[in-house]
C-alpha cells in the first residue's frame, strides 16, 4: 500500500471513530478525532461531519466554517452545503439558508438526496409560501418515496388545505 492509501486508510478510521464517539454523545472526543482525520488528509466528510458536531455545541458560526472547508475539499459533496442551509435556518437566516439548500439539491454527490427537499420546505412553511412548500415536499416525497416524514410533511401540509 503506497502512503497516500495509508493515509486516506488511517483518515477513514479516525473519521468513522469521530462518528461513533459523536453518537455515543462524546462530542469533544469525536471532535478531537475529526481533528486528527483532517491533520492526515482533509475530507469533505471530516469537515462536515466536525461542523455537525460542533452545531451541536450550539458553536454555528464555527459549523458553517467547518462546512466552507468542506466545500473547498470536494464541491460535489451535498451534505455541507445542506448542512449550512439548516444551521442558517437555526440562526433564522431564512433567505440566506435558501441558496444553499438549492445547492445540496443539485451536487453530484449527496445522500439523503431529500433533505434539502425537506428543508426548503419547512423554510417555506414558516413564511406561508404555501405553492413552493408544497412544491419541495411533494419532490422530498418522490425522492424518498419509502422516507415516513416526507410523506408525513407533505401529509401534514396538504391537511392545512382540507
């Protein structure tokens, strides 16, 4: 194994331990490992998941930084600029989480592809736009046909209308 498969190997495992430490509720740990992830080779997994750890610690200003480093790494990645949109939408910064959640909507690489479906959504909920709620929940719906809460929030949306 050449150097640069070993290190893409040791950033995996410390990436994953970092996931395992944060759902066990070990945020600073798990911290500490997406740290020492990006310290072998930067990700965009490991800085994006480092920004979701950190919004957990309520720090989103540093979460949104963690996931512009993810950008910067890989652009095809869908989960930061997602994850930007939500930590947007947590400050109340409605319009501006908008753009990034039609960004993680269009990026070549990204799973749950329904999430930022999902997101815009509740955005739009919240200002009672009710034809573009309607319009991105119904898409969460479709493109997580077997997901229950896009079923459930497109459900929930029609019933305001009944």
């Amino acid at each position: 194994m050449d150097d640069r498969a070993e290190d893409h190997a040791e950033a995996l495992k410390l990436w994953q331990e970092g996931y395992r430490l944060q759902m066990a509720g070990d945020l600073e740990a798990a911290i500490a490992a997406y740290r020492r992830s990006l310290a072998v080779r930067p990700t965009a997994e490991a800085h994006t998941f480092l920004g979701w750890a950190m919004s957990f610690q309520g720090r989103l200003d540093d979460a949104i930084a963690a996931c512009h480093d993810a950008i910067a790494v890989d652009p095809a990645f869908g989960n930061p600029y997602n994850d930007i949109g939500v930590y947007l939408m947590q400050q109340d910064k409605l319009e501006e989480a908008i753009p990034w959640l039609e960004k993680a909507k269009h990026a070549p690489r990204y799973e749950p592809r329904h999430f930022p479906y999902m997101n815009l959504g509740r955005i739009y909920v919240k200002q009672r736009r009710w034809t573009e709620a309607h319009r991105e929940l119904e898409a969460a719906a479709r493109v997580a046909p077997h997901d229950p809460g896009a079923r459930k929030a497109l459900h929930e949306l029609r019933g305001r209308f009944n």
